[in-house]
C-alpha cells in the first residue's frame, strides 16, 4: 500500500508542477492562455489528491486532516473551474491569470505549512 500510496503522491507533484509550470512560462509572454499542461495538471491534481484522502482514509495508522482537506479541495475546485472556463478565452484576462497561478502557489503552501 505504501508505494501506491507514493506513486499518487508522485503523480500529485507532477500534476502541480504542470498546472504552475503551464502558468509560470506566460508570465513575461505578451498573451496568457490556458494550455493543456494546466487542463492536465488540475485534473491530476484533482484526481491523485481524492485518491491519496481515500488511502489516508482505509490506513488506521494515518489521522487525516480534514479541514486543511477540505481547504484545499476548495481552493482546486476554483482553480479548475476557472482553467476550464478560461480554455474558450483568448487571451486570458490579467486577473484571471493570476488568480489560477496565487491560488495553485497557495495551496501548494497550504500542504506544506499547515
């Protein structure tokens, strides 16, 4: 169970690093788009992070933190739904851009400092 439970934990980082690296390449660009490595990297963060609680959940060893969870669930469901409204807009309002970018550095921060 513990290298399933790494290899989502694995995939997760690799989800973040898409969603932020998808991000981080546009900021001195003179367009920002949403490009299929943010699409993919909020759908794998989103699906690894649900199986990684499940895991932590069926484990009797682990004490799962249910409201930093739940925090960070929030903050990806935003982060996805304004990738996947943001897809059909060309270019990306200022706004917009950084909000996906903030919120995706924040909840990164979340997991590690809380």
């Amino acid at each position: 169970m513990e290298i399933v439970h790494d290899l989502l934990l694995l995939l997760h980082f690799v989800g973040f690093a898409a969603l932020f690296g998808g991000a981080f390449v546009q900021i001195k660009g003179p367009v920002r788009v949403v490009n299929s490595a943010m699409v993919h990297g909020a759908l794998t963060q989103l699906v690894t992070g649900l199986l990684l609680v499940g895991l932590g959940e069926m484990n009797p060893d682990v004490d799962v933190n249910h409201v930093k969870i739940g925090i960070k669930l929030a903050v990806l469901i935003v982060v996805t739904v304004l990738v996947f409204m943001g897809r059909k807009r060309d270019p990306l309002p200022g706004g917009w851009f950084w909000a996906i970018g903030g919120l995706t550095l924040a909840n990164a921060a979340i997991a590690v400092f809380v």
